[in-house]
C-alpha cells in the first residue's frame, strides 16, 4: 500500500485489498469457503471503475442477509441459460454465472448466460475479465454473459491481463473510503487481550510456555520468550487492570 500523487486517494496492492475484502465478506451469512470464492471482484470492480470498495462498504449490511442458495436455473435451452439471481448481488452470481459458461462452452462450444434479477447488475461486466481464470474468453453486455472456449498461457498477463495490471499497479482508492473498509475489516478479528496474543497464528502458547499445535523442530522460531517473561507481563497488566477497577 504506497501513497498516490494525490493526497486526497492512494495506491491499494492485491494483497492489502484481497485481505480486508476476505475479512469483511466473513462477516457475512455467506457460507464459508463462498466468500473465498468472490474475495477479488471488489478488487476488479474497483480497478474498472464500477462500484469498486465504496459499493462494497455500502452494501455491506444487506450482505449479512445473503442468500446464495437462491440462486437457480430459470431455463435453458441448449448453449442458452437463463438464470433468476432472485435478488441477490451480482458478486454472489459470478461464481455460478462463470461455472455454467463453462460447462455449456464445454458442452456446445459456445455459451450464452442471461441473469435476471441480479442486485447492481452493472458489476456482471467483471465477467468479461474473469473468464480467463476458466479457459473461457468471455463478453459481458448489460445482464447477457457470452462465452467462447480459450487456451490457458500460464502467463498471467495472457490469461488474466487486469490482475496483471493489479499487480502491477494496483489500484486508486479514495483514502478516507480506504481507512473506513479497514476498521470495518477489523471487525473481523479477536478482540486484543492477553489470550489472544498468545493465540495467534499456528500455535497455541500456554501461561507456562507450554505449546500447542506445532513441535519444537517445526521450525526455528524462539518461543522462549512467551514463557516466564509474558508471565511477568500478565501479572503487571492485570495488576493494573484491578486497580482501575
């Protein structure tokens, strides 16, 4: 994450926003490993100018009552889908709108997807940039998604040229809009406490500097130090703690 020439915006790397967007979609009734699933396309969205981060912070509480399962086949007929989002965003159709282009692009050799009801359906132009990840060179026009069969490069400036450019170059976002997704983000994670540092990452590291989770010859990390001393510095916080109190 580097500042911009403007004050006013900055440069967000994939990493920074893949991350806050995986915390913040975890935050909602999305069924777990879903929200994996759709992790980029705030990223995409933002990169091509559509809703980008400020959609998403916007959105955010309806996503908590998200409904994947509703989506479904309206009809079909041949190459041909139609298919009801009944609703749903148009973020949490692409999984599913890009799964079908495949199978019917496998099946027909060529796809045509039209998605009816889908929430700020303007976003399902991502589609036309996602397609390479599939082996599938896809077109987006209003809510009809088309597809043709593509080789898959391995380059990724060949197969997927905006994440190329994301990663190269990342993304502008509004520096106010940015600061406010990652306090929503934070949301996300385990109130800061004594236990909870103690918690975090692979292992778990007891009072007495006992470890769980890992042994000693995993690595070389010295977790030596989270044994007596921490305890030390338990017993000085929560002394303090009670005389607050």
């Amino acid at each position: 994450m580097t500042s911009s020439h403007s004050s006013s915006s900055m440069r967000v790397m994939p990493r920074e926003m893949r991350l806050m967007s995986e915390r913040i979609f975890s935050l909602s009734s999305l069924p777990k490993g879903f929200f994996l699933t759709v992790g980029d396309f705030p990223m995409y969205s933002q990169k091509l100018g559509l809703g980008g981060f400020k959609l998403f912070e916007k959105r955010f509480e309806s996503f908590r009552s998200a409904a994947v399962a509703r989506i479904a086949i309206a009809s079909e007929d041949g190459n041909r889908i139609t298919l009801d989002a009944a609703g749903e965003h148009a973020w949490f159709v692409l999984p599913t709108a890009i799964d079908l282009l495949g199978e019917l692009t496998a099946r027909f050799g060529s796809a045509e997807l039209t998605i009816m009801g889908a929430t700020d359906a303007d976003e399902l132009a991502i589609a036309a940039h996602f397609g390479g990840r599939s082996a599938l060179s896809t077109s987006a026009s209003g809510n009809v998604l088309k597809a043709l069969p593509a080789a898959v490069t391995g380059d990724v400036r060949k197969d997927d040229p905006l994440l190329w450019s994301l990663l190269e170059n990342g993304a502008e976002i509004e520096s106010d809009l940015w600061w406010r997704v990652y306090h929503l983000a934070k949301q996300a994670l385990a109130t800061d406490s004594i236990v909870s540092r103690r918690h975090a990452g692979p292992m778990i590291v007891n009072e007495d500097g006992t470890v769980i989770g890992r042994k000693d010859n995993d690595d070389e990390t010295d977790v030596s130090f989270l044994s007596s001393k921490l305890s030390e510095r338990e017993k000085a916080e929560r002394q303090k703690e009670s005389a607050r109190s």
